[in-house]
C-alpha cells in the first residue's frame, strides 16, 4: 500500500491506520524467536547430521556439494530462530568465518 501525494488527509490517514492495523496482525501471530538452545531442543537424526560429522570446523559452503535430505538452515553467531521443527531440516550452527560448529536437526 502506498499513500500518494496530494490525496485528502483523511484518506491518508485511514489507509495509514489500516496499515498500521494489519502490520499489528501480522506482528501478533508471528513466530516465537530466541536463542537455538531454547527454541531447538535436541531432535533424533533424521536429517543426516551424523554422517555429515567430518564437516565440523569446515566450510559451510561445502554442505552445498551435499545430498541433503531435507532443508538446510544456517545459523550465524547471534542469529535468533524460530521454534518451527521439520525432521529432515539440517541445521548448521556456523561460526563468525562461516565455519561449522555444531549440525543437528530440526
């Protein structure tokens, strides 16, 4: 939605209101963030970490050449998460360098 110069200030302002109001909908279902040791707790492997194991202290780039089962969801330093799980989703904890430091699924 964008307000136009020169409308009315009444129009403006309802539209303004009605963005305002559907950003408060939005921001009110929204996902749960926080730190991934509260929002991602341990998970069996069904993603493949395990065999992906030699990869620590590499390279994230190098989980590219890969076959993935599922999703893959870097995780920088600081970086917050959603609490959404999906079994088969590779999660790559990664350093400052973008080395690996931790996978597991979730």
């Amino acid at each position: 939605m964008r307000l136009q110069m020169g409308m009315g200030l009444r129009q403006g302002a309802a539209q303004a209101a009605l963005l305002l109001t559907l950003l408060g909908c939005v921001a009110a279902r929204g996902t749960q963030l926080g730190p991934v040791s509260r929002m991602i707790p341990p998970q069996p492997d069904h993603c493949g970490a395990k065999a992906l194991g030699a990869l620590q202290g590499q390279t994230f780039v190098l989980l590219a050449d890969e076959n993935l089962i599922g999703q893959l969801r870097v995780i920088w330093p600081r970086q917050e998460v959603s609490g959404d799980l999906v079994a088969t989703r590779l999660n790559a904890q990664v350093s400052d360098t973008g080395r690996i430091t931790r996978l597991f699924c979730g």
